[in-house]
C-alpha cells in the first residue's frame, strides 16, 4: 500500500466532526448539568446562534462597490487585513505581534493547525495531546508522523479548573515531548482552563 493511501485510511473520514461524539457517547463523558438558556450546538459548522453583525449588509454592498482583487492575494493574506488583526491580537494578548513576520491568514482554523503543525513535527516527534480534545489534533499528528502523548484531562470531577493533569503533562515533556496541543475552551466538553493552569 502507498504511504499516503496508508495515511489517509489512518486518519479516519467515517464521521464529520461532532458526530463522533455522537456516534461514540462511551468515549466522552458528558456531566449533564442542567444549565439556563437556550442551548447553542457547538458541533462543527453547527452554531446558528446568533443574527448577522449589525451592519454586515451595508459593509458587504459598500465593498462590492468599492472594487476589489480578483487575482490571488498575497501567500500570508491581505496586508490590510494583516494589520488589523495583528494589531487587534497584540493587544489582546499583551504580546507584539508582528503582521509581516508572526501572522498568517488561513482558511479556517483547521488549515492554520495543518500548516503549523506540518511546520513543527517530523517523524516520530513526541506530540502531547489532552484527551478529550479537538478530533483532529490526533489525525494531523498521526498524519505528520508525529507519536501521541496523551495527557488526560478529568474534567468530570472538578468545578474550580478544567482538570489537566499537569504532573502528567511535566513528566511528558521531560520525556522528550516536543509540542503541546490543547483548544481553549476545550471542544468538545465546552470545560475553560483555569488561570493557574495557562499559567503553569
Ligand atoms: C478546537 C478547534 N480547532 C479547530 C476547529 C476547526 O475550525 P475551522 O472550522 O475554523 O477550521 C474547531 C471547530 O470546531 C475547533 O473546535
């Protein structure tokens, strides 16, 4: 078999994302808290939960009259665009984000963590990965070449952080793991990281 008909039948194409969760309901462990208001599904390409942003009408027809590109952009994505994101980021994250050196627009977040992650592991690389997490952390490891780590997460029994097991996550580094991967708030149990744990 070739490697790359070998790679895709690894990486597994049965379920679109969130319906794993829902055709596996023993992998993921769900609290069932009764929680107010209108419930929002987070399943992938699922969330309909809000009107369009004011305005977005008026924006889209004033930009369709202003004229644009219909070439290729640049490879890192507009520079205008480039910039006021940079510019939103740094401040967000107290931190300088440069638009022509640190940024780069991707179509989707899955597109950015393909690029990234192609970018950082080579075969047989150590990756660490929180189980449960974002479905595709483990395919696009798998698919670089990269060995999992997992580093588990019990949410279930803690209402004060999301749970990670940080002395787990200490020993896999000192064991050679090379990348962390985590979604903040985690997909797919919704559980938010507490400031001791980013912070750790
Ligand atoms: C943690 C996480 N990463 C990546 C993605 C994929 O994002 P995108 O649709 O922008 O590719 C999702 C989508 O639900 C997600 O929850």
């Amino acid at each position: 078999m070739s490697l790359v008909k070998e790679k895709f039948l690894k990486l597994g194409a049965e379920y679109a994302p969130g319906q794993e969760v829902r055709q596996n309901t023993n992998e993921v462990k769900l609290r069932g808290e009764k929680i107010p208001g209108t419930p929002v599904d987070f399943s992938h390409g699922d969330v309909n939960a809000f009107e369009p942003i004011p305005g977005s009408l008026d924006n889209f027809i004033e930009g369709v009259h202003i004229g644009g590109e219909q070439a290729y952009t640049e490879y890192r994505g507009s520079k205008m665009i480039r910039e006021n994101v940079a510019e939103k980021l740094s401040n967000f994250t107290g931190t300088t984000i440069n638009a022509d050196q640190n940024f780069i627009i991707t179509p989707g977040t899955q597109g950015a963590l393909f690029l990234a992650m192609g970018s950082t592991i080579s075969r047989g690389d150590k990756v660490a990965i929180v189980v449960p997490d974002y479905f595709a952390n483990r395919k696009l490891v798998e698919f670089f070449e990269g060995e999992v780590v997992p580093i588990q997460m019990e949410y279930f029994h803690t209402n004060t952080c999301a749970g990670l097991d940080l002395n787990q996550l200490e020993d896999a580094f000192k064991a050679g793991v090379k990348l962390f991967l985590f979604s903040n708030p985690n997909n797919p149990t919704g559980v938010i990281y507490s400031q001791e744990e980013i912070t750790a």
